[in-house]
C-alpha cells in the first residue's frame, strides 16, 4: 500500500475558522480541515488560532492518524477534502 504524506505545516484557514494541512495518497491530494470549535471537546474551551495550530503542531501524528482513518474508511467531504470531527480526535486521545 501506497503510504500517506503530509507534505506541509498546519497553518490557520481563516475563510473556514480552522486548522489546515495538506494529505497525499498516491494521486489523491486533498486538504484536511479540524475546525477550531472541535477542539473544545479536547480543551475544555475554544481556542485561539494560534493555539489551535500549536496543538496539532506539536503532535502531527494523532492528527494524521484521524485523517488517514477517514480516507480509508472512504469518509470524504462532498469536495473531497476531509473534515475531522471532535469525536474523531477523541478517538486518537492516547
């Protein structure tokens, strides 16, 4: 199997109020979102956007981890991109 990339940082997507970093896989290239409300399940209260890219920064892996879950199960957005769900980072807690 074909491994997945991350070929970038997570930054800040103001259009959409949440993090952004891009996921490869094979010829499938897209963008996964975590809207900052979602990490009120993890903290405890809403973030700021520079928390919020600090926390994902600073364990890439359990994030990755989720969006590769939603590939596989074939979970995509309409546009093929991939929003996470706090229920899927509690899932990644560990």
């Amino acid at each position: 199997m074909t491994p997945f990339r991350f070929p970038g940082e997570p930054a800040w997507d103001e259009a959409r109020d949440a993090i952004a970093f891009p996921i490869q896989l094979g010829e499938y290239e897209a963008t996964v979102f975590i809207p900052r409300r979602e990490f009120r399940s993890l903290l405890g209260r809403l973030p700021t956007p520079e928390e919020a890219v600090g926390l994902v920064a600073s364990d890439p892996t359990r994030f990755e981890r989720a969006a590769e879950h939603r590939v596989l199960a074939r979970l995509l957005d309409e546009d093929a991109n991939i929003t996470l769900t706090g229920r899927e980072l509690r899932a990644t807690e560990g």
